[in-house]
C-alpha cells in the first residue's frame, strides 16, 4: 500500500522540493476544456483579424523631403579643417548689427570663433564616391571629426553643390553593440527562458513592422489594427515564454480584459477630452502625408500598445503568486488565495504605476522642462494638448494595471481551485513514489 503515513520531516522535505522545483499542479480535464473553450475562439479571432487586415506593405507617396520623410545615403566625414567664420557666414550678418532678437543674437554669434569646414563623402546610393562640404558652427550641438560615420540627405531637386547635407551622425555600431550585450545578459540570466524571450521580442517587432504600421498607413481603423496587432503579440509572448499551461492561459484572459478596459477608457477620454493625436511636426508630417489616417485612433492605438508590456509582467507575475501560494498550502480555498496573493499584488501595484508614470514623464521631460521656464500654472500645463495626451496615456494605462491585478488574481484563484479532490490525488501519489524511492534506498 502507498498511503501509509509518513514522518513529518520526510513530508517537509517532500513539500519543500515540489514548490521549489516541480511544476505547478496540472488542472483537470474539464477544466482544461473551459479555457480551450474561450481562448480557442479568441485566437481563431486574431488570425481572421489578421488575415482580414494584413496591409502586404506600406503605401508608397512622393517623398516631400520634410522631417523623416527624406532620401537618405550613408557618408563619411573625410576631413576637416577650421576656419574663420567671418568668411564662411558672411551672408548672415543682419544689415543693423541688432542684437536685440534671437535671430541677430545668433547672426553676429555665426561670425565669431572658428567654424569647422567639414569634408564629406557619400559611401552609399548612386552618388557613391561624391563628395560635398558641410559648415559646422562653433556652437553647434554635433560637431563632426574625421573618419566619422554620418547621415546625409539627398535633396534631387536643389542645385548640385546643395543636394547633399549632413542630418545626423551614424549611430549604428554603438547601437548594435548595445543590443549585443542586452541579448547576451538576457540569455546568460535567463538561459532558454531569455532565448525565448528574444524571439517573442522579435517576433513583437515584426508584427509592428509588418502588420500594425502598414495597416494603418493604409487606411484601416487604428483602433482595431491595435488591439488584433496586440493581441497577437501578446499570445505568442506569453505562450512561448511561459508554455502552453492553464497558468499561462489564466495570465492571457487577464491581460484580455485589462486590454479591453484600457480601450474602452481610452476611447471615452480621448474623445471627451477631444485630444487630436496631432500635437508635434511629426505627427503633423503623418496627417499631411496620409490625410485619411484617425489620428485620435492613433494615440488610442498608441495607448494599448505601451500599456501591453506592463500587462504582461503583472498578469504573469500574479498568476505565478496564486499557483506557488496553492503548492505551498493546497488546503487554501480561493477565498484565502484571493486575499494572500491579493497583497502581493498591492505592493506591485505601487511599483508599476510608479514606474509608468515617471517613464512617461521623463520622456516628456523637455516639454516639461519648457513648461517651467515659461512659469505656467500647473491648470495651464495639464490643459494644454500636448501634456494633456501624456496625462490621458498615463492614467489610462495605469488603471488598466491597476485593475488587472484582481481580475487576474480572482481568476487564477478560481482556476487553481477548481476540482480540488482530484488534484490533491495527483499531489499525494507523486510523494509517496518519491518517498517508496527513498525507502529502497535505505
């Protein structure tokens, strides 16, 4: 026989290896059956939605040569040389000498101090080989040194010794290096968890690229495209991160319908608020460039997306409380599941919207700092537009993962819970196969 009781240390020890090591509980049958029941439909929902929506490529237009939307080539800064401004920027000496404006300011500035006069080769594109000068001025923010990689804009239409300009340098090395050591940190910690996180990462990359700003850039409602786009991101990054267990599923309803929230919310406030969507060059650009593109529905869209990533880590980690609060005690109804893994979930909560908040702040912090100089009230900050969309985006999101952290608690309590006498069953035969084990060996 197999039940004959064992000693307290023994069950100790058997207790303390499955929480520390086994796998969660396995659900039941029918249990199984209820959540195939309704994530099932949902994904088979998602690949219409995909298949229905999927834009093939960008629509192509005539290039205006403003902001982003500009013919670029690689170059390669091949000399430079200094020289007295006064012979380069002769031409921008205001006739009066008036220093009272900011335009004079920085006139009378351009003819003071030595200018680099820079060398540039184009490296790329039909003009391989080119080469054109471009002024740095003593005060310019970038100045450019030899041998340095930049960006050039190519401008067809100007005349042939103004086509080529220097627009940025090329950032590419650091940044690839960069990346190097963030795949390589995250696969030496997390090791086939950090691979598969890497490829969830990409495969969330290439359904941005290839479906959502395609989609939208050719007309479809930005809303829908977004909560498809995300949805599909967020079942292939949580099942191939996580694995294909009621765990993960529990943690894919919850981020379901904190999503859904956050659109419904969304939605309301943008539209109440009556917040455009077009607050900057660039998103003017956008409008400009494709007139039937919502722009509204582009900042809800916006909304859902930068709110995923932090449903993510909320709905997964609260659903691994419950599951690990239940092997540690399986007596625990769902009620005093509920309430245990409840209060972990209130300390995660205060970190997540604390860090919601000041990564949208800071990443607003020049506006902000623009604000201050201007000395405007905090009424006349909040009410303007631009922070407005910020406050709007921030909020919105924050109650979304305020509120998944219950919903996804409750239903993982209930999951976990469900048919209980028949995975106590499953518990207790595993330890008494160890224990039988043990004994054999003494």
């Amino acid at each position: 026989m197999t039940s004959s009781p064992q000693h307290p240390e023994q069950q100790g020890h058997d207790h303390g290896h499955v929480h520390s090591h086994g796998p969660a509980a396995p659900v039941s049958q029918h249990l199984r059956k209820v959540i195939a029941a309704v994530l099932i439909p949902f994904a088979t929902a998602v690949l219409v939605g995909l298949a229905v929506l999927w834009p093939g490529s960008a629509p192509g237009h005539e290039r205006s040569g403003v902001g982003f939307d500009r013919q670029t080539e690689q170059g390669r800064v091949v000399s430079v040389e200094r020289v007295d401004c006064k012979d380069v920027n002769a031409g921008q000496v205001p006739p009066t000498g008036d220093t009272s404006t900011p335009e004079g300011r920085e006139a009378v500035t351009a003819q003071r101090g030595d200018c680099g006069k820079a060398t540039v080769e184009v490296t790329t594109g039909k003009d391989k080989g080119r080469k054109f000068v471009e002024i740095v001025q003593p005060d310019a923010p970038r100045q450019l040194k030899e041998g340095q990689g930049v960006v050039v804009a190519y401008a067809p239409d100007a005349p042939r010794d103004l086509q080529y300009s220097v627009t940025d340098v090329d950032r590419g090395f650091p940044m690839a290096l960069l990346a190097g050591i963030f795949a390589l940190v995250v696969v030496l910690v997390g090791r086939m968890r950090g691979v598969m996180a890497l490829i969830a990462l990409a495969v969330s990359f290439a359904v941005l690229t290839l479906f959502i700003l395609p989609a939208i850039l050719q007309g479809s409602n930005p809303l829908i495209v977004a909560v498809v786009g995300a949805s599909a991101i967020m079942l292939i990054a949580l099942y191939s991160c996580h694995g294909i267990t009621a765990r993960t599923s529990v943690a894919v309803l919850g981020t379901l319908i904190s999503l859904l929230l956050i659109g419904l919310l969304g939605s309301l406030f943008i539209g109440w608020a009556s917040l455009s969507g077009n607050t900057d060059d660039n998103t003017g650009l956008i409008k400009g460039l494709y007139p039937n593109i919502d722009m509204s529905g582009l900042l809800l869209a916006g909304v859902i997306i930068g709110s995923l990533g932090v449903l993510d880590d909320v709905t997964v980690t609260q659903t691994s409380a419950v599951w690990e609060l239940h092997q540690a005690d399986p007596d625990m109804g769902p009620r005093a599941l509920y309430r245990s893994a409840i209060r972990i979930g209130r300390d995660h909560i205060a970190s997540v919207v604390n860090t919601l908040v000041l990564a949208y702040a800071g990443a607003a912090l020049p506006l902000l700092l623009l604000f201050s100089i201007a000395q405007s009230s905090v009424g006349t900050v909040a009410n303007s537009e631009l922070v407005a969309e910020e406050i709007v985006r921030t909020l919105v999101g924050s109650i979304g993962l305020v509120a998944s952290v219950p919903v996804t608690t409750a239903l993982a309590a209930l999951v976990v819970s469900a048919d209980r006498p028949g995975r106590a069953a499953e518990g207790a035969a595993a330890p008494a196969r160890g224990g039988r084990g043990r004994r054999r060996k003494k």
